[in-house]
C-alpha cells in the first residue's frame, strides 16, 4: 500500500430500511441490504484502502464482516438517525446526517484522512485511477453541472480533505430541504464555492470518466455510463477549467 492509499479513508454511506422516505424509488431493505454488502465487499477486496461504513437506519451488518474490522481495514457504524427528521427534507438530508454522525464518532477521522465519499451502494470501477488522477490533497474534487438551471454538484463521488466536509459542508445542511427543492448536491456545490473563495483552496471536476456500477437511489434505475466515456469526460474537463461551461468557481 503506497503512502497516499493509507492517509485516504472510503467513506460509504448507507440507508438500508428507507421507511417510505420520499423520491426513493427502492423501498425493500432486504434487496438494499444486498447491495450495500456487495459493494462493501467489492471495495475491500479490489482496493487497498482504509473503509468506513455508516448506516442510518438501525440495521447493523458488522458481524459480517468482522475479519475485516478486527485487523482494523474496516469500521462500520449504524445509528437510528432515518426516523430523527420531518422526512419532507428527503433521504438528501438524511444523508447530511451520516456524515455529521461519522464526524463526531467514527474512530477512523481520528488521522484526519482524506475522504473518498461514495453512495454506498455504488461501485465505481475505476476508483483507484480516479483517486490517484485527484493529486492535490487540499483540493476538493467533484463533478459539477447544471439541473433544472440551479448549480448542482453531484454526491455520488467526492474527494475531498475532512476538513472540508467538518467546516465548510455541516453548518449548512439544515438547508437540505426535497419538498422545497433543495437537494443535498444544492448544499454541497455551495458549500464548494464558500470553499474555494475563503480557504483559496480549487474545486475541481475529474479529469477521468467515473465508471459506475450499480442503481439510482432516486429513480431506481441502472446507472448508466456515457458512450463515449472518456471524450465525454475530457470534454467536460477542459470546459470546466477554461471557465466556459456555466457552473464554475472562478471570478
């Protein structure tokens, strides 16, 4: 394992037993639960870095995994936090919630690692070259676009110093609110422009196709990749860099 894979954490998050939260397509917890557990599975077998599973819904799957979490490769955590908020405020801020939850107990933010958040039941294919191709460790990285003419950063994949998510993402998750349309990927491209302005630190998109694996928690339906991934991608990139495309951080 070189240096940069032990001082980066892969941060899942989890909801297992949803219970009717709105705009989530896939309700049954058995067939999520196996989802989840083949992705975790997937990283701790493919990639070499430290993960941190936290689950929001009481449902607790350590015990399956504990030959991981004995040689200290895995901590997984689970909380009652689903059924703690009006569920107008959508499964987004439910999510806010695992990550100030992991903040504020998981053993694994104790080294202030690198965070390599990922929608806990997707696999991204391609993670190690992506991780690796997010040189800068004070960089946050995250594919940013437009939706329905609002800026919109997408949370399937983000890499980013803790400090980021501690400082500059928590104090505004109150705002996540999905009956007044305001998702949580609202929350985190402004958190990413309050980041960029007053730490002087870049937002950056990724510079690689992210390869995903897996199904989308609001729609139900199987992620799909671009046809052109890599053209797609670059494209994307170097727009974003020279300050074409509309979404951008730069004065």
């Amino acid at each position: 394992m070189n240096t940069n894979q032990r001082n980066d954490l892969i941060f899942l998050t989890a909801c297992i037993n949803p219970g009717n939260m709105p705009n989530t397509a896939l309700q049954n917890a058995n067939i999520r639960q196996v989802q989840y557990e083949n992705a975790l599975k997937w990283y701790l077998e493919n990639t070499n870095y430290k993960i941190l599973f936290v689950e929001n819904s009481g449902v607790d799957i350590s015990s399956d995994f504990s030959s991981y979490i004995k040689v200290n490769r895995l901590e997984v955590l689970t909380f009652d936090g689903n059924a703690s908020f009006d569920k107008k405020r959508g499964k987004g801020y439910g999510e806010a919630l695992i990550v100030k939850y992991a903040l504020s107990n998981a053993k694994s933010f104790s080294s202030n690692p690198r965070i390599i958040k990922i929608s806990g039941r997707i696999i991204i294919k391609n993670i190690i070259s992506l991780v690796n191709h997010s040189k800068s460790r004070n960089d946050l990285y995250m594919n940013t676009l437009i939706v329905e003419k609002k800026n919109f950063a997408s949370s399937k994949l983000i890499i980013c110093p803790t400090e980021f998510l501690r400082n500059y993402f928590l104090p505004h998750i109150n705002s996540i609110n999905e009956e007044e349309k305001y998702y949580f990927e609202h929350c985190l491209f402004q958190s990413g422009l309050q980041w960029h302005y007053e730490k002087k630190g870049k937002q950056k998109d990724f510079f690689l196709p992210i390869f995903f694996e897996g199904v989308s928690g609001t729609s139900g339906k199987v992620l799909q990749n671009s046809k052109f991934p890599y053209t797609t991608a670059l494209c994307k990139y170097i727009l974003r860099s020279i300050g074409i495309r509309k979404v951008k951080f730069y004065k």
